[in-house]
C-alpha cells in the first residue's frame, strides 16, 4: 500500500488535443476511458453529480475520451467501495501520453512493464455491445428491428453501413 510510483508525475507528460495537462503530484496512474465504469462498476467520472468543474458528463456515443488520475493502489481500492473519486484531468478527442521511464502499462485488462515511448491514444471506431435491458418491452422492440434490418440487407434493401447506421441510430434512441 505504499506509494509504489511517488515519482509518478515526473515520468510522464499528458497531451490532450495538443494542450499539456498537469499531473497531480499525488498522482500514481492516470487512466483514460470512454466508458461509464472501471473496475466492475466503478464510475471514474461520476456522471450523477450536478457540476463537472468545465468538463461535460461522460458519454460513450460522444466520440470525447475522460483523463483521470489515481493516486495509488489504496485510492483504488477506496474508489471500488465508493469512498473516494478519481480526479477529472482533462477530456478530449486525442490523448498522447510520454512515458520517460519504463512504467506498467495497462489496455483492456492486460498489463505490461512498457519501456520509454509516446502513446497515441484517439477514439478510433464504435461497436455494438450486448447487455441486458431494464424493460423487456424495449430488449422485445430492439431485437425486432435487428431482425428487420438484417432481413433488408440479405435482401439487398440497404447495405451494410446503413444497416449499420441504422443499428446505431436505434441502440441511441432506446437507451
């Protein structure tokens, strides 16, 4: 528990959409997501407040990626059980993160011990994800049209991309 990385700020520079953004010196990693939760639930931005200190709420459909900072293993564990927050850096479309020392590095759940280098990290396309509906009415209605849709493309009625369009348009308007 430890403060395993205190000489954290001073080994990596943080650009978002060409503007340096300051480390915290209390900082131990900075993430970045474009996601509503981190860690099996937890909300990095805490989209319920009603002030984002100049920053917009959090948006997965927004194309706009959230940097926040930790301050260490404990501050994640308080974070899990809702005790403290993570600290809002900065949002942008581009995030270059310059690393002067060789430092773990995590994506996606695997992580690695990277070597000095510049990571580029920009919102780069958007998939569809399965997850359960609170109203069976609307999971009855989507599943539906997703059977429309797919029926129109093998028949040649629209394409793909505005199969895919449309999919988009439809997963927006239902949640």
């Amino acid at each position: 528990m430890d403060r395993t990385f205190a000489d954290f700020p001073w080994q990596v520079r943080v650009e978002v959409d060409g503007v340096e953004i300051e480390v915290p010196e209390d900082a131990e990693g900075v993430l970045v997501a474009n996601i509503g939760s981190y860690m099996g639930g937890v909300d990095l931005w805490q989209n319920e407040d009603d002030t984002y200190e100049n920053f917009d709420p959090q948006s997965m459909h927004d194309k706009i990626l959230e940097v926040v900072s930790i301050s260490g293993t404990w501050h994640l564990g308080t974070l899990q059980v809702g005790l403290s927050r993570a600290r809002r850096l900065a949002q942008g479309q581009s995030i270059k993160i310059q690393l002067f020392a060789a430092l773990p590095v995590q994506i996606d759940g695997e992580p690695w011990s990277q070597q000095p280098c510049t990571l580029a990290i920009s919102h780069h396309s958007q998939a569809f994800m399965l997850r359960r509906t609170a109203e069976e009415r609307l999971g009855h209605a989507a599943a539906i049209i997703t059977n429309v849709l797919e029926s129109a493309e093998t028949n040649h009625v629209i394409n793909t991309s505005q199969k895919r369009a449309l999919l988009q348009e439809m997963a927006l308007r239902l949640t």
